[in-house]
C-alpha cells in the first residue's frame, strides 16, 4: 500500500525503499529542507551585520579651518590640541602633522625647544622626530602629514583624510 | 510530619513550623518531606530547579576545600553578585557621553548606598577576573582536564576570554580619563590584525573613534549580550561537570584520597535503594566507578559549604567596598591622555607587551596563548593521576622551576632589547623586523623549546604541560607586575615610589 503525496510516492511505514514512481527518496528531500533552512539562513545573518556598520557618522568633521597663517609665529610649532595636531612653520612654509601616535593612538607630547627636539608618546613611550619618524618604541609607523590649504576667509585649511608627504609644504 | 514532632519538641515555635510545612500551600510547592533522611535530602536537591544543577549525592573528595579551593563557586557567586549590583546601577546610569559621567558622580554623591552599589560592582568585577584565573590554574595544576573533561575544558577558556570582555567593555561606562583612554588603546589594538582590522575596530566603535556610538555599543554588550553569553556557556559548564561524572579525583588506591576525613561518616544508609533520581546513562558519579560509602548526600553537606562560601564572598566584597572607593578619574578629555595611561591591572601584562609591539604584542601572542591554553587537553590526555595536585612531586618541582624560569627571563629580555633591540642598533629597521624580533615572540619560541623538550626528556605530556603553562604564568605575572609597578610617566621604568599616575 501506499500513498500519494503529490509528485512524491512514499512507501507506507517510511523508510522503505523507494518506489520505481518515486523521484526523489525521502532522506534527499529531508536533506535538501535541512540545508536549504539553513542556507537561508546565511542572507539575514550578513543583512545582521551589515546592519553593524552605520552608514551616517555625526563625528567631528574630517576637514576643518585652523588659525590664519600670520597667526603662527615663525619658526614655530604650535600644538592645536583640539585638533590634535601640530602646525610646523618655518622657511619652507607651513605643514600639518597629525598628533594622534600610530601605535594606539594616544596624543603624543610636545615637542621641546632646539633643533633635535622630538616629541614622546605617554600610553608607550614611542618617540618622534619632527619629520614624523619613530625614534623609538613600538609605533610602526610615521606620523601622518596632512594636506594644508587656505579657506576663503583666509585661514588654514586641513583635510585629515588626504595625507602627504612630509616634505610637502604649503606656502602663502 | 508525624516523625519530626519528637525531636522538634513542643515549643510554639516548632509546632507553628509543623503547621506551615503541613499545609496544603506548602506542600504544594515542596513536595519531599522534611530533608531528615537520605531519601528525602535527595529529593530536596532533586526535585528543586535551582539545585537540581547539583547531583543528589556527591563524593566526599569534591567536598574538600583542598581540592578545588571554592574557586569556581567564588567566581559563580561573584558573577550573582555583578547581576545584582550591575541591574542596581542601570536605574541611574544612562550611556551618554553627556551624562555618564555626571551619572557616576550622582552615584558616588547623591543617591543613597549608590557608593557602595558602585563599588561593590567594581570590586566583584576586579574579584572575579582573578577568581576565573585562579580556577583556570587550579584545574590546570589538578589535572582535572584530562578526559572525559576535555570540552569542558574549553568551555572554561571561553568563560575566561568572555570574563575579559565584560571587564573591557565595562571599563568604557564611567567615561573618565581611564575609561576613555583605556578604551582608545584598547579598540586600537583591535585594528593590527591584517586584512580585518579596521573593519573590526569600526564595528566595534560603531566609528572612526570613541564617541557616543562606541559607548552605546560598549553598554550593550556589557549589559545585555555578554551576561547572556556567559549565563548560557556556564549553564552548559556546569551541567558538564556532572555529566563528566562529577569533578575530577584521585582514582581508588592511586595514593591520597580515603573517603573518610573530610566529610565526616556521611550517613548513606545501605539497605535502600534509590531509584531512576541517583542515577542516569554514561559517567556518573555512581556508575561503577566508587562505592557509596564514598559519597554523602548533596544535601545538606554541599549545599551548606555552597552558603558558607556565598556568605564568605559576599562578605569580603562588601568590607572591601566599605573601605576602598572605585576610582574615577576626571571626565574623558579626548585630546589629551594621562600621563602615563594605564589599562587595568589584568591587561597590564598584555600593555607592556604591546609596548614592544602592537601586533605581536596585542594580537599574536595572546591569540596564540588562548589558543595554545584551550589545546592543553588535546595535547594531554594521558589518564595520569588527575585530581592530584602537581601529579607527583616530580611535576610539583617542575611546576616551581618552570615559573620561576619564565618570570627570570621576563626582566632578562626586556633589559635585553633596550640594550640591544633592533631599533636602537639599527634605526630603520623595517616594522616587520621589529614585530619578530621583540621580547613577546622572543618569550613564545623560548617556551615552546622548553615545554617541547621536557616532553622528550621525561616523555610525559603531562609534565610537557606543566612546564608550559608554569612558565606562561610565571612570565604573565612578572609583566603584570612590571606594568603595574614599574612602568611610569612616558611609560619609561620608575621604581614603585616614584610613580606619579594614578593608580587603579
Ligand atoms: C565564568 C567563569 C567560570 C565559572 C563561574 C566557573 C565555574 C565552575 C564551577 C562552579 C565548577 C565546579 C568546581 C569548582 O568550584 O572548581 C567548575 C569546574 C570546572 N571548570 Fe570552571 N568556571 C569558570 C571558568 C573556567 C575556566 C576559565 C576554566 C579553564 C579553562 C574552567 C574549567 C573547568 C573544569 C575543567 C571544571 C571541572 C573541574 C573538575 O572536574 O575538577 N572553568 N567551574
Ligand atoms: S599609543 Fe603611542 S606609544 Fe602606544
């Protein structure tokens, strides 16, 4: 005896060998509704973490103005430490080094008076120069440079997202 | 009641009980009868949810406070006591950067025992951190992973890598300086691993830096998702430590363990039998493996020491709240870090690491030790006299050496690479030659040499094990204490009286 459910033909008592009639046996079609649930799974477990990443960030701007240039004495290096960076103004022209050490991200210290000074790293001591270079301790790399401009209203202008080279200046 | 009336005598008092626990309420929601027997002192563990966790009958070795020193119950009891006091202070602190902070302040000011709230949750907290080390090094040193404990095993290191998370992600609520900055360097490590780990560190944050998302994401998981996590892996934990056949113990005749001393006689009354309630498929406790003389009712005899050790930790952690606030520094300044910045004592050792490199450091190395700690039982699982101590006192010598040799070479190494480290001799040097050369890739070869060679020397696994998790010890130790105590201002060595920064 058996009974027809649709297309499938399944024996009566279950687990019975197939009938000639019968296209798929009973333990595919149970594999395949096995893996096809969680397979569907996969879709709202990646929406889940895409969900993760927020598309809007209301953080503090990337670019912003700083002072006007006649502000900066020359020959100095200022500290904006709101920004969390240091102005460099000498003969070349002004540049914009980013305070914020590469190796977890602490602020590192200012730098002393003369000409060697260098400045230090609080969280693990990493120690730079003032072309940015690591002296020493555990930070893998450089201080970032940032890209200077002027605003209309004639102040400077920094994008910490477009980073330069260390000799890259920028003049008035 | 009729057989309790003899011995409860005839005061008002005792006929007043009788009257209650004859009841039909009463009795509705206790079924067994008065716990005077054996019958009914198991079913009073049997048939109540909240104990039913722990078997009807328990050996008398598991009773002994030498064996397991109560520290899985210490951490159990101190996490209940995190729930209770971390539930407390959710009435009053709300995850805002414009708030927290002030919400701390009204905390420790303004509302009434929230002081004492506060820091009972942050001494727990502190507390169980170590209670979770200290129970890890214990079932390390008892042997007490070998099989069928394995899995169980590796649910521990879980528990204990989870633990780590909750005091992280904790660490970021009060938003002060050491929160902030703690958290800065924390997230930031999270960033080495390659390939992923912006990724990581911008779905951590919910950002590009510590802000309002990161701290509402840091609550979350410190209030809801992680105590939820741990709740389940425990409840799984604990069920395995029964189904594993109860804790581990010196096989009969292997030397120690006569089920007498401890326990007292225990009053397993021969004649009974006991039925489907003591007994259940594969490794139980009394599946051919003891007699049952060996073993005494859970109730009372377990569930009491279970008390004494709640009240006891209950206690301890209440005087120490009494006595010591936790600290709060000034609100977070995301300009500027103390100077210097330290993350808690417990990440202490991985901080001085990290401050020879982040990605060895912060990431590979212990990657690798948590790794390595949840392999032991695959590695070993010679059925070699678990539940003693140190194994023999060959193992206990080794265990003694082997510490000591990690916590020597700590200081050895790090004199080393300031006199000779890669970037004082050669200034360039490409940062990956800086990552493999370090004291913390320097301290994983030279253990892996050494625990590799006790294995050929002896040709125990065991003892192979011994010598590594004695000198990851003893080396963890030394670091912590280093960052603790010895690491200053610009993170440059002081000794501990000339510290300036503020401690925690
Ligand atoms: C949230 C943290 C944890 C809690 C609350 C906890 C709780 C417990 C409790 C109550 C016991 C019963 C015996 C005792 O008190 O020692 C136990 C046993 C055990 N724990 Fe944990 N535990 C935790 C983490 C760990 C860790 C980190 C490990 C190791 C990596 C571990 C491995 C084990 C093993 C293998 C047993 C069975 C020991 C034996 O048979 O003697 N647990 N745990
Ligand atoms: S964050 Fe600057 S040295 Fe670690």
């Amino acid at each position: 005896m058996s009974k027809d459910y649709g297309d499938y033909q399944l024996e009566e008592g279950g687990r019975g060998e197939a009938k000639e009639k019968e296209s798929v046996s009973r333990r595919s079609l149970l594999s395949i509704g096995w893996i096809a649930s969680l397979v569907s799974l996969i879709g709202p477990g990646l929406a889940n973490i895409r969900y993760l990443f927020p598309n809007v960030l209301y953080e503090t701007p990337t670019a912003f103005k700083l002072r006007k240039p006649a502000e900066y004495p020359p020959n100095s290096i200022s500290f904006e430490e709101d920004r969390r960076l240091f102005v460099f103004n000498d003969r070349h022209g002004f540049r914009a080094m980013s305070a914020v050490c590469t190796h977890l991200r602490c602020t590192v210290g200012p730098f002393g008076p003369g000409k060697g000074a260098t400045s230090r790293c609080p969280c693990h001591g990493s120690l730079f120069d003032k072309q940015g270079r690591v002296l020493s301790g555990p930070a893998p790399r450089s201080l970032d440079f940032f890209r200077l401009t002027e605003s209309p209203d004639g102040r400077l202008q920094v994008d910490t997202q477009d980073i330069v080279s260390a000799d890259m200046y920028f003049k008035v | 009641m009729d057989d309790a009336s003899g011995t409860l005598g005839k005061s008002k008092v005792s006929r007043l009980v009788n009257w209650i626990v004859s009841t039909r309420v009463w009795r509705s929601i206790i079924r067994h009868g008065n716990p005077d027997n054996d019958l009914d002192r198991m079913q009073a563990v049997f048939t109540n949810f909240f104990l039913h966790i722990m078997p009807a009958r328990v050996h008398v070795h598991t009773l002994r406070p030498t064996a397991t020193l109560g520290l899985g119950v210490i951490a159990l009891f101190l996490f209940f006591i995190l729930i209770i006091t971390g539930v407390l202070l959710m009435f009053y602190y709300v995850p805002s950067v414009d708030r927290a902070y002030n919400d701390m302040k009204d905390l420790q000011f303004v509302v009434s025992y929230g002081v004492i709230l506060r820091n009972m949750h942050r001494w727990a907290a502190h507390g169980m951190v170590a209670a979770v080390f200290i129970h890890m090094c214990r079932v390390f040193y008892t042997g007490s992973y070998k099989p069928p404990r394995e899995f169980n095993w590796v649910l521990g290191v879980v528990l204990w890598v989870l633990t780590m998370f909750l005091s992280f992600t904790g660490y970021l609520l009060p938003w002060d300086q050491l929160a902030f900055w703690a958290i800065t360097v924390g997230s930031s490590i999270a960033a080495y691993p390659p390939l992923m780990g912006d990724t990581i560190r911008f779905m951590l944050l919910g950002g590009q830096e510590v802000g309002q998302g990161a701290l509402l994401r840091f609550y979350v998981l410190h209030v809801a998702i992680l105590p939820i996590v741990i709740s389940m892996v425990l409840a799984v934990h604990l069920w395995r430590v029964r189904k594993d056949g109860g804790l581990a113990r010196p096989r009969e005749g292997a030397g120690g363990a006569h089920p007498t001393s401890a326990v007292g006689s225990g009053d397993w009354d021969t004649g009974k039998t006991y039925g489907l309630m003591a007994l259940a498929r594969g490794v139980t406790p009394v599946v051919g493996t003891q007699a049952p003389e060996e073993e005494v009712t859970a109730w009372p005899h377990l569930t009491f020491r279970l008390l004494v050790v709640f009240v006891a930790t209950l206690t301890a952690v209440t005087a120490v709240s009494l006595l010591f606030d936790a600290p709060l520094e000034e609100i977070a300044n995301p300009t500027h870090p103390p100077n210097p910045s330290k993350a808690p004592w417990y990440f202490l050792g991985l901080q001085e690491l990290v401050s020879y490199s982040a990605l060895v450091g912060g990431v590979i190395v212990p990657g690798l030790a948590v790794l390595g700690i949840m392999l032991i039982p695959y590695i070993d699982y010679s059925p070699e006299a678990e539940g003693v101590w140190f194994t023999s006192d060959r193992g206990r010598k080794l265990a003694w050496k082997s510490s000591l040799a990690g916590a020597v070479s700590v200081p050895i190494l790090i004199i080393l690479n300031a006199q000779f480290g890669l970037r004082t001799l050669w200034a360039n040097a490409p940062q990956i030659m800086v990552d493999i050369v370090n004291p913390a890739t320097a301290l994983l070869i030279g253990m892996a040499i050494f625990s590799s060679t006790v294995v050929r020397r002896t040709g125990s696994r065991r003892l192979g094990a011994i010598a590594l998790f004695s000198s990851f010890l003893g080396a963890l130790i030394v670091l912590t204490i280093i960052g603790t105590f010895f690491r200053g201002a610009n993170w440059v060595f002081v000794l501990p009286w000339e510290q300036t920064g503020a401690g925690h």
